[in-house]
C-alpha cells in the first residue's frame, strides 16, 4: 500500500493509530463515479483486516452499479466536532466484489475474516447473518491519508 500523507506529517496517524481509529468507527463514506464522471457519495458500514477496507453493499445500489462500471473509489472515515479533535483516515483505489452477489453464504475463504469481523462489530454475532440483498467490496488502498488535530495541541 503506498502511503501519502498531504496533510502534514505532523498530524499523520502512525500505522497503528490508523489501524485502531478503523477498528473503532462505525461508518464511512464512500465515493464513486458515474458513467458522465459525476461523483455519488453515500455513507456504509465496513471493516478494516489491517490491510483492506470491507464493505457490505446492497447489489441493486448506485454505488454497485457504478463500481461494476468504473471500480474506482474513495472512502472517509472521519470525526470529531471541535476543530482541535478533528481525525480522520482517506483511502483510495479500486473496489474488487468478492464471493457471489448477492451474498448467501456460500463457501469463500477469502470472507471468513471480514464477515466474522462485521457479524462482531455491527451485529454482536459470531456469524454473519446473510439476506440475499447484500455483497462484499474490497478496497485495498493504493494512498492512504490521515490526520488527527488533536496531535497540534502536543505542538504547542
């Protein structure tokens, strides 16, 4: 993964800082581009394995349907309301749609771990419920960029 950090090393998270702030967060916001170039933002729930951000997408969604056209994509996934606590991790590249589509549940090794993540984070579940609307994205970020203000009041 190739990382460029425009914001400013100062305010860079460190790998692990990253990796804990995409553990803890709930939803991110995803963009793409549609057949004339204009952009579709829309918000989703994922999970972070360390390496590849998962997304758990309706099949007969925009965002799908653009993908499947132009794989490019971009996600934030960001908060905090006072400019001093303001963090945040962009990533970019090309969603690859793993398993079948729409998701049932049949065997793929490669979603062992991202459903058995997301069954914990979103549903307190050791299994992945599957309801047939559903299929996987992989986003696996060819830049990364972060920050996190709260590091500027460290500066002072």
């Amino acid at each position: 993964m190739t990382v460029i950090q425009r914001r400013g090393r100062r305010i860079m998270m460190t790998e692990a800082e990253r990796d804990t702030y995409l553990a803890e967060q709930r939803t991110c916001r995803v963009a793409t581009v549609s057949a004339d170039g204009r952009p579709h933002i829309g918000a989703l729930w994922y999970v972070w394995d360390g390496a590849s951000l998962w997304l758990y997408s309706i099949t007969r969604s925009l965002r799908s349907s653009q993908l499947r056209h132009d794989p490019r994509m971009a996600v934030v996934v960001d908060d905090g309301a006072e400019y001093g606590e303001l963090r945040g991790v962009e990533l970019s590249g090309e969603a690859v749609f793993v398993g079948e589509a729409p998701r049932t549940g049949e065997d793929c090794p490669e979603l062992v771990g991202p459903e058995r993540l997301f069954a914990a984070k979103y549903f307190g579940m050791d299994v992945m419920p599957h309801d047939g609307r559903h299929a996987w994205l992989r986003l696996t970020p060819q830049t990364v960029t972060s920050w996190d203000f709260r590091k500027l009041a460290d500066l002072g």
